[in-house]
C-alpha cells in the first residue's frame, strides 16, 4: 500500500464537553493507527463508520487564537498561538 502520509478529514461527530465551549459546528476525528488499515480497506460502510469515535476529552486541550485564522489570506505560526487560557479545566 502506498503512503500518502497524514491523513486529515472533516466530519461533524459528537461534540464532547470541551469542544462544546468552542463556537465551532466541527469537531476533530483522530484516527489511532491501529484502525489506518481498516479506514482504507473496501470493509463495509457500517465498519468504516464504526471507527469514527470522539477522541477522549481528558487527552484534549483547547485554547483561544486569533480569528483570523478563518481567512484563507491569512498565513503564519502567529495564527495558532494561544489568546487566553486553556478551556480545559
């Protein structure tokens, strides 16, 4: 099989109680790499589907950075560094 690298995808799965505090109608999917092989494979959509699982909240942080990161202009590491606090408690 080829290796294409990091895989990153968009998908709308139950938001855990961190990620509700972020005004955002998205939430990230993490693969383990234990399950990469089955993501690709012609398994049975109900399978596929059945690997999409909310990462553990308690392994998450979250914290604020600029909104201009919403813009497809805006460019620079300065975008993702931290506005406030962690939301985690």
């Amino acid at each position: 099989m080829a290796n294409y690298g990091v895989l990153f995808l968009s998908l709308r799965p139950s938001l855990t109680p961190l990620l509700q505090k972020i005004p955002h109608h998205r939430s990230p999917v993490v693969l383990p790499t234990q399950d990469e092989a089955r993501w690709l494979s012609d398994l049975p959509l109900e399978q596929v589907l059945s690997l999409l699982r909310p990462y553990p909240a308690d392994e998450m942080n979250a914290y604020p950075i600029d909104k201009a990161i919403k813009s497809p202009k805006a460019q620079g590491p300065h975008l993702m560094q931290a506005l406030g606090p962690p939301l985690a408690e």
